[in-house]
C-alpha cells in the first residue's frame, strides 16, 4: 500500500509517515494544495489523506479538481468540532473524515477500511458481475454505475452503498448495517457521514419517472432500494 499525505504540518506528515511505515505502508508528503493536486493525479497511490486548511489551494478546492479525473480514495482532515467542513468535504467526494488532531492508528483503520471498500473485499459485492436495476446498470468487473447508459460518477462509497441496498433488494438495512458492509466501519455518536454519502448517491440517480426516490428511508430503522414497480 501506497498512501499521499497532503498537509503543511511537515511535524504531523513525518509523524504519520514514520507510523504508517512501521505498519508495512509506504507514504509520500507534499505540504500546499497545488502539490498535493499534481502529485495526486500524476502518480499512482492508493489513497490520499487531504488536510483542510492548506497555503495555496484548499483541500476542498484540491478534492474538487481531483473529482473531475479520478476517483482515487480520499480521507480528509478536518478541524475538531467543524461540522460545516466535514460536511462539504463529503458533498464534493471524500470518502471519509478525521477531526485534527488524528490518532495515527485511528487514520490506519479508517485508510483500511476505505481502501477494502475499493478493492471490492465488501461481501456486498461477491454477485455477479453485472446487476441491471430499472435503468442503471451496475458492473463490477468496472465498479462502475451506468444509468441510460451513462456513467455516473460515483465515488467508491456511494458506489458500495448503492450496491449493498440492491444486494437486499426488497428489504430494509439498518443503519448500522449498511455503515458496517459499505464503509467497513461502525458509526459514532453524531456521525453524519453515511448521512451526506447517502444524500450525494440520491441527487446522483435521481428520482424515478413518478417522482418517487431511488433509495427510501424508513425512519427509525434503515434505508432500502425502492424499483420502479414497487
């Protein structure tokens, strides 16, 4: 495993890199928002750990760029208590999240966990190949989703979230459930997270031809798939 860590704590980046070494895990450090963009999409990493606050470009605005041609896996760094951060950091296609300062083995298990999701360990996804649902079609020999024959660009989470509720189609999934096969992880108290992944994977598919959504909350339990025969 190969990870990118972007942020201008050159204390922090050694920190974590010395860490992740001893882990078996290899990491390269780039300290502005520009480098971080470059290197991300110039070389081949697994996944990407994207502080906030950077000189030159945000990790948001860096996030933003790296969305539009890949969809490298990416868990960004946030200030502890800033909501509002965390929140646009998922809208614009972060996998997940970390309050500064981090927990070093904390970031591992959340760096495992996002990359066992886009390596398709998810036992979500051992079906086969290609699952045609009203007009998506979802291929996992790609991990891509086409809808009327367009590719929507999903981030791996969505893509495992989606996929965990078409895989138990016609039945709800907790909550916890769905956090547990599609992010590889238990929530927390007050964890947004599969919240705002769930409302980015909505305004992506969309609403059915009768107005009705794709993915039906049932409150105080879970969420399910809802097709358009039903």
């Amino acid at each position: 495993m190969k990870i990118l860590l972007v942020d201008d704590d050159q204390e922090l980046c050694e920190l974590l890199a010395r860490y992740l070494q001893r882990e078996g895990i290899e990491s390269d450090q780039v300290h502005t928002g520009p480098e971080g963009l470059e290197q991300g999409l110039a070389q081949s990493y697994d996944a990407m750990v994207l502080d906030i606050m950077l000189p030159g470009m945000s990790g948001l605005e860096v996030l933003t760029e790296l969305r539009k041609k890949s969809d490298l896996p990416v868990v960004m760094l946030t200030a502890k208590g800033d909501e509002m951060d965390r929140i646009v950091g998922l809208e614009v296609g972060a996998d997940d999240y970390l309050p500064k300062p981090c927990n070093p083995r904390e970031l591992l298990a959340r760096l495992r966990a996002v990359l066992r999701r886009s390596q398709n360990d998810n036992p979500a996804t051992d079906n086969d190949d290609i699952i045609h649902i009203d007009e998506l079609v979802i291929d996992h020999s790609q991990h891509q989703v086409l809808k009327n024959k367009e590719p929507l660009e999903l981030t791996v989470t969505e893509y495992n979230i989606l996929n965990t509720l078409v895989s138990h189609l016609g039945k709800v999934v907790e909550k916890n459930q769905l956090a547990e096969e599609a992010m590889s992880r238990s929530l927390t108290l007050f964890d947004r997270s599969l919240d705002m992944h769930l409302s980015n994977l909505r305004k992506k598919l969309g609403m059915h031809d009768d107005g009705q959504t794709r993915i039906k909350t049932i409150r105080g339990v879970g969420y399910m798939y809802v097709t358009a025969e039903a």
